[in-house]
C-alpha cells in the first residue's frame, strides 16, 4: 500500500536522524560525516568505551514510557569473541563463527566479510546504516 | 605528593550519588605554575581544569565502585562532556556532585555538577554552579576484548580507602573484604 510504504520512508529517516544525533553526542562526529556507509571504527573513528556510550544512548533515544528500548550486553557489537575456539582459528573466523555472527548480528552485512574473515576487523564492519537497521528491526518486533 | 584530587565526602546516597569537596590551597605547587607569569604579566593561580575533571573522575569512580562493594577494577574511560563556566581560585572550594545515570556490567554512565564556593565578596556562603563533567567509566574485567586482569584490585588503592575512611564510610570497605573471603555476594552500603 502506498501510505504504508510512506510511512516506513519517513519512519526509517527518522530513525536516521535520530541515529546521526547519537553519534554527534557520542563520537563528537560532524553531521555531514556519518553517511549511511561509514564505518563507526573506521570513518568515525568509534573506540570500544565508545560502544557503550552509543548503547545508553540509543537507549535513552528510542524508550517511550509504554516500551523501553532494552539493549542486551553483545547484542549490538560482538564481545568476547575469543572465548570459544571453535569460532575462532589464528585470528580467522571458522565457518561455525561466521555463522555465529551472521546469527547474533542480522543488521550487519557480512557478504564481503567472508574472504577476509579477520577477527580484528569485524568492528569495522559496522556501520551507521547497520545502527539504522537494529533500531529499526527491534522497534518493529 | 599524593594524587588525591578530592578532600572529603560530604554526601553518599549507595547506588545513586555521591557528592565530595576539594579545598584549593596555594601551597599545592601545580598552581604556581598554572598560571605561570609572562612578560609583564603577574602569574594567575587557578586550578586548572583537568585537575578538576581528575576530581570528578574521583568522585564518580568510587560512586561506581561502591554499588560492586569494590570488587570490579573500575577505571575512567570516556570523558563524555567536560564544561567549565568560571575558574576557581586558592582559598575556594569546589564540590563535585556526581549521580549514575547508567549502570551495566560492562561500565557505568555519570552525570556530574562542579560547583565553587567563595569566602569572600557578595557571594560569599553560597555555592555557585561553574561546570558539568559526564563521565564513563569501564570494569575492566568486564571488558569486551576479554583480557584478563590481576585479581587484587590495583583502582582502590590506600588513598581512596583514606578518603573513604575519613567520610565515615569504612564499613563499606570492611564488608566488601568480608563478602570477597566469603559468600561472594553484594555488600551492604554504609551510610554518610
């Protein structure tokens, strides 16, 4: 329907928005800086401390009174990767990790990830869209 | 020298806030060279803002490591927002009003008033608010590479555990020693 798919539009540029004033507050990123595809680690140059300061605020940007907006410890950014071997081998992620990770982190694309496979690199694969998207897939569900 | 940069806790509310004050004196040798006289120039003493921030930090980091009875490493790791509207001179005193905003495993988010008090002139009594510092901080056991740290907890040194003392808040310390040879649970927070 055409109103619903309006609605969507508008809905995810909101979401945008608001995902963009997160990362000024957070990073001290200039607005004209954080486009769709740039990298929090990367192009916004994020550190890990920064990751949770993105959390308790994208928190606190998205709970309304009749539903707060939880995030859980690792469901945004992937921690403690280390931990099990079976998911990682000299440095690289083993099938069983990829699949972990593509599991655990629906809003990250991987597709170009999957030659490099580096476990030091993996931040780097998300971006402001990827932030867009987990808002966005948790609001709705 | 020790690296103390708060004096005394005046008001501790366990799990929510936490509030200590800092007497700036000009026998502390930092201020003859901050401001340092040029040319024509007389020195202006003033304490310098960073060290202001190390309060906050001091003040909000033991705020924090109280909800864990002092059990996590907890460390400074963001300076989320660092203000100052006026500067505080010897013979005044700064009082950090520190409150948790966020509390996870991973780390905690405070919020922090810096106010100033002067003896003299027409404001003299009153405490006047001159900046805010928010602040992060990490436990780093707790941290997302998963690193291990040593277990004895090198933050809670015998300085913090002085100014702890001083403020009545002992307790705290005694039941978290006693909580960590034992049952491993929460300690009950003392009260200021």
């Amino acid at each position: 329907m055409p109103q619903a798919s309006g609605t969507v539009a508008i809905n995810r540029e909101k979401i945008f928005d608001d995902v963009r004033e997160v990362l000024e507050e957070a990073l001290g990123a200039d607005a004209e800086d954080i486009t769709p595809d740039a990298t929090l680690t990367g192009d916004l140059e994020a550190e890990s401390i920064d990751f949770l300061d993105i959390v308790f605020r994208l928190e606190k940007k998205f709970s309304t009174p009749s539903k707060p907006f939880k995030i859980n410890q690792g469901e945004l950014f992937p921690e403690n990767l280390m931990e099990n071997p079976s998911w990682v081998s000299d440095g690289k992620f083993t099938d069983a990790g990829m699949a972990m990770l593509k599991q655990r982190m629906p809003h990250v694309e991987f597709s170009e990830f999957e030659d490099d496979r580096d476990v030091n690199k993996v931040g780097e694969l998300i971006t402001v869209k990827s932030l867009v998207d987990f808002v966005e897939r948790k609001l709705r569900a | 020298m020790r690296w103390m940069w708060i004096d005394q806790i005046v008001d501790f509310v366990p799990n929510q806030r936490m509030a200590a004050i800092k007497n700036v004196s000009l026998a502390e040798d930092h201020l003859h060279d901050h401001l340092p006289a040029s040319g024509s120039e007389p020195a202006v003493p003033v304490m310098p803002a960073s060290l202001m921030i190390e309060g906050m930090a001091q003040t909000a980091g033991i705020l924090v490591g109280s909800v864990h009875g002092f059990r996590e490493k907890v460390i400074l790791a963001k300076v989320v927002i660092a203000r100052f509207d006026a500067d505080v001179f010897p013979g005044q005193t700064i009082r950090y009003s520190a409150a948790i905003q966020r509390m996870e495993a991973a780390g905690a988010a405070t919020s922090g008033l810096v106010e100033r008090l002067r003896h003299d002139g027409p404001n003299a009594g009153q405490w006047e608010a001159i900046g805010q510092v928010d602040l992060m901080f990490s436990h780093l056991d707790q941290n997302m590479a998963g690193i291990e740290f040593p277990q004895e907890n090198f933050v809670f040194s015998d300085n913090f555990r002085m100014i702890l003392r001083s403020a009545g808040l002992e307790r705290l310390i005694e039941t978290s020693q006693q909580v960590n040879k034992s049952t491993g649970q929460q300690s009950v927070p003392a009260r200021c």
